[in-house]
C-alpha cells in the first residue's frame, strides 16, 4: 500500500542553473533516499544483502528515472518540482515458493522548487509464509502421500522432509494431501504480510491409510514483531565482532571507531585519497596502500567513504587499485582496527583480511 509523506525539505546548497536550459517552469528540486536501519520480521538467514534491492523511482507519469540496484543507485537526483513514487523490494515475487521472503516499501513525496527532499524507505516484509512440522506417524499412516500448500491456482509440493519457510502472497493458503489418486484438503489459513506461521501435522492412525489427522499450530513460532536488523547475516547485521557475517555497514563504521578486528562491508570506489581533495579519484590510481569503500559504487564524496588501509602482503596484493583497477565497483569485506580519521575520514587500518563479492 502507498504511503503519502511529506517530508522536511532543506535549501539546496548548490546554485541551479537557469531554468529556460531546461525549458522549466522553475529551478529543479533534488531527491535522495535511504534505507531505515530498522527491523524486519524475523527470516534472517533468507535476507538478501540489501544493496542488491530493487529500487524504482518514478515521476507522477509513470515515467521511471531510475531502475535498478540500491548499492548502484545515484547519491541523489535532480528532478522537476512534481510528485515522485519511491520503491523496494528485496526481490520479484510472483508465485509461491521456498525461502523467498520479500521486503519492501513504497513512498509518494512531493519535492518543490528548489528544495531537497530525503525519502527514508522502512522495508517490511510484504509477502507471508508457513512451514509445517510433519510427525513421524503422518509417513507412517501415508506412506504414499503427497502434501501440498495451495494459493489460487497454484500449488507447492512440500517434502516430509522440508525445513524452508513456503512464502506466498497475504490471503488464504490451503494444505491438501494427495493420496490414493485424490486431493483432500486438511485445512485453510489465512495468512497476512508479516506472519509466519508454524503448523504440526500428524496422523496417529495404525493402519495404512486410516486414522484421523490432527493439525495443531505452534504459536510460538508465529513471527510478527521479532526484530531484525536491516541488511542481514548476508549484508552484516551491525553487531561487529570477529566473523565476517558480522559486518559494519559503511554507514555504521564511524559509530565503532575505535573497535579493533572489526568486519566492515561497501562497494570499492577509488583510491588515491590525498590528491583529489573532498573527493574519491576513480581513475588511474598510483598509490597501491589505500583505497576507499562506500554504501554504494556511485559515492565519490570523501566524507561519505571508510579509507581502508592495505598493508604490504596479501591485502595489498589483492585489493591495490593500481594492479587491479577492475576492482572498483566490487562489493568487498575487509577486516581490520577502526578509527575514527584516516586520510580525513572513518578509516580502517591494519587491515589483515578480506572477502570480495
């Protein structure tokens, strides 16, 4: 559902340039978005890393001015004083499936003439989810059974054996058995965004094919408000420490200076970070000891970064801008000691491992 919000509006620093170059009724307005480091219902080992969620911004026309990935995204955008939609989702969903939670948001602003609007995206989850507990006796009883989950038209085969999460779109899911040529629905439930809903079935009966089936939902395992930091496991979950799943975000790595083997995580954009003054140099780096890493690979603001010191040895070897500037742009996670300025920013030194994406 969309969300109207009005949101605070800055003075553009920047002098626009004259309206009649654009053929305007006004000078243009610049919109920017962030993802709120909130929570997330509860499905943190199926979370993609959210820079590669989708984000789509579009003007009151539906024409789209930017479709993509959030980690490629631009920092910001100048568009005409109108309405604006802005988009998420973790992933495309369009049917049925296993281990494929999405989150997502979607926010209506207005920017004015020659003002600055930030969207703060709060990423859900949008779509709904159910895992059944299948007893021992159920395979006992229905040695030939086949169990299904069923939404509209579409169904899932779900294994005795299966321990994912089926995800479907909010509304009513049906779990039939299949047996002896024939469907017989068990039970419907109607599930919303959100919820996850955990259901025990057994079948106590002795004789094969025979005996009542029992179905019993575990309210425990029902998830609606568990909180969960945005990114995940995959992306960092902002706790730090030692394991690599454990990593800063970018955004997050001022806040920890002063933290010793630390995890960080971001898109390599340059290097070179003395000589190109407030911003990142992306091209025909020189210095093989340093480079620098962002929240996306569009960032070249200095201030905006994490400076990553690559000591001589492995580090340097692999991740040196000079032998490999293929590298830029590449999603890396590098460890080391943080602090809190280095080459005039958060910087991480003694960097002694890294992870490339």
């Amino acid at each position: 559902m969309k969300k109207m919000k009005w949101m605070a509006v800055l003075p553009l620093l920047a002098v626009f340039t004259a309206c009649e170059d654009f053929g305007l009724s006004g000078p243009q307005g610049e919109l920017s978005w962030t993802l709120d480091r909130g929570t997330f219902t509860k499905a943190s080992a199926e979370i993609p890393d959210t820079n590669d969620f989708i984000l789509t911004i579009t003007d009151n026309k539906g024409k789209t001015l930017y479709e993509g990935s959030y980690g490629d995204s631009p920092q910001a955008l100048q568009v005409d004083p109108g309405s604006y939609t802005v988009s998420i989702v973790s992933l495309p969903f369009t049917s049925p499936a296993f281990a494929r939670p999405q989150y997502g948001d979607e926010q209506v602003v207005v920017v004015n003439s020659g003002q600055s609007v930030n969207v703060k995206l709060e990423c859900t989850l949008l779509n709904a989810g159910i895992r059944l507990k299948v007893a021992p006796d159920f395979l006992t009883t229905f040695p030939n059974g086949v169990l299904y989950l069923k939404s509209a038209n579409t169904r899932l085969m779900y294994s005795y054996k299966e321990t994912r999460i089926a995800y479907f779109k909010p509304g009513e899911v049906s779990v039939l058995l299949y047996n002896d040529g024939k469907d017989e629905t068990l039970f419907t439930r109607s599930i919303k965004e959100r919820e996850i809903l955990t259901i025990s079935i057994s079948a106590p009966g002795k004789a094969q094919g025979s005996g009542s089936i029992q179905v019993a939902l575990d309210t425990s395992k029902t998830w609606k408000t568990d909180s969960f930091v945005i990114g995940g496991n995959n992306s960092g979950n902002g706790n730090g420490g030692e394991e690599q799943t454990d990593a800063y975000s970018v955004a997050e790595a001022a806040a920890h200076a002063g933290e010793s083997g630390v995890w960080v995580y971001g898109y390599i954009v340059g290097g070179d970070l003395t000589a190109n003054g407030k911003q990142v140099k992306t091209k025909d780096i020189s210095k093989q000891t340093h480079l620098a890493i962002a929240a996306r690979s569009s960032i070249t603001d200095k201030a905006s970064c994490v400076a990553v010191e690559l000591p001589s040895g492995k580090v340097r070897d692999a991740l040196n801008l000079v032998d490999h500037p293929d590298l830029i742009g590449q999603r890396v996670y590098v460890k080391g000691n943080l602090v809190e300025s280095y080459f005039g920013t958060t910087g991480l030194k003694g960097t002694n491992d890294y992870v490339l994406k």
